[in-house]
C-alpha cells in the first residue's frame, strides 16, 4: 500500500467516524422524543408468543427477537406467507432473530400467527387492554 493510498484510507475513516457520531446524536434525540409515542404490546395464543414495540404516530409494529412464531397454515400467496419468505433469514427454528418492522398490527400478527387476523384485536397492552382500545382514528376505515 503506498503512501497515497494510506492518506486515503484514513481520511475515509475519520469521515465515517464524523458521520457516525453527527448520526448517533440526531439519533439519541429522535429516540427521547419518539418514547412518548412506543407502547409495548404481546401476542400470546397456545403456540405463539411475541413481545413488540408498537409506534402509535405511525401506526408501525416492530416484533422483538426472540418472538415464537406459529407453523403457516395460510395459502403460499398469502400476506403472512409473504412476510414469511421475506424474512426467513431472520428466524430460525421458529423463532425470530432480529426485530422485525411491520407497517400494521395485523401484517406483524398474521406474521406470528401463521395466518391473517386482525391485530389490533390479537396485540395486548401491558395492563391487559388489546390495542385496539388505543387504536389512532379508531371508527374510521383503517386497514391494517
């Protein structure tokens, strides 16, 4: 490696370093607001069992590692068996690897549960309501 080569080098580290601290503190402050705005919900029928982050402004579900899927009993077109084809490098023998971000309660829940359902019925707050109950424009038609 020649000199050139070397100043490079460094020059390109020191600008990723740069980049990575000016992104962590825009991150940290995003991550304080958006704390208002996360409630944690679980999915617990006899053979599933999952913990996720929902995000009431956006309406988003985020399955937390570790979530015990249930075998696919929906047909191979359906929405669950798409989500399960395009994350299956993220679980293994059943169970989820990395947390997974679904756009819907129901997309996260039919995911888990092997089929399609309504998540904001299945999704259960910690003291007990179901999600539905905190549901943002509830009343109004709302997929998902």
């Amino acid at each position: 490696m020649n000199e050139f080569n070397i100043h490079n080098n460094l020059i390109n580290s020191v600008e990723k370093i740069i980049s990575n601290e000016i992104w962590a503190d825009k991150t940290i402050e995003k991550s304080i607001d958006k704390t208002k705005s996360l409630v944690k919900v679980t999915l617990k029928s006899r053979k599933a069992s999952a913990q996720a982050i929902f995000d009431t402004e956006v309406s988003e579900l985020t399955v937390l590692a570790g979530a015990r899927l249930v075998s696919l009993t929906d047909s191979p077109e359906s929405a669950a068996a798409r989500a399960r084809e395009k994350y299956k490098d993220d679980v293994s023998m059943g169970v989820t690897t990395k947390d997974i971000i679904f756009k819907t309660p129901s997309g996260a829940a039919g995911f888990v549960q092997g089929n399609g359902m309504s998540g904001w019925k299945v999704w259960e707050l910690e003291d007990g309501r179901l999600l539905d109950d905190i549901r943002p424009n509830k009343g109004r038609c709302n997929n998902g």
